[in-house]
C-alpha cells in the first residue's frame, strides 16, 4: 500500500521531467498517478492521500483542471506551472 511520501516523490519527478523538456506547464491526473505509484485500482488503494499530495503540491498559478464529486476520485486533474 503505497505512501503519500512515494505519491509526493512520483509526483515531483513527472514535474522534473516536464520542466526538462522545457514544457510550460504538466496535468496530472490522480488515478494515472496512483497507478504509477501502485496499488490501484484496487481494495486498499489510497486515492485520498494521493489526492490530497497533489492539492498540497499546489502553488500559485496552478489550477485544478477536473475535480471528481467528491474531491478524491481517479479523475482529479491539476495543471501544474512550469517550471516551478
């Protein structure tokens, strides 16, 4: 069952490569991030904490793309600014 810290780090590096191929900003979607990471989809998936890393990894510029119902679904989209 993965982390927040392993959701924290996947994330930071998807921004780090996107800032290396000079691209002006990355989205990133909770479910694709999760998979990257592991453990979904499945029944002790953490999508909350996953949701809740890329909120947190927010800065200003940045805007949430596609919030699911409840905030915490597979399809959170956030549009990250590059470079950071």
């Amino acid at each position: 069952m993965p982390k927040s810290e392993e959701f924290r780090i996947e994330l930071e590096r998807q921004i780090a490569r996107a800032e290396a191929r000079g691209l002006a900003f990355l989205e990133v979607i909770s479910g694709e991030l999760h998979r990257n990471v592991g453990g979904y989809p499945g029944p002790d998936h953490r999508m909350p904490a996953c949701c809740s890393v890329m909120r947190a990894a927010m800065r200003g510029g940045d805007q949430i793309v596609h919030a699911p119902p409840s905030g915490q679904g597979a399809t959170l989209r956030i549009r990250y600014q590059l470079p950071r």
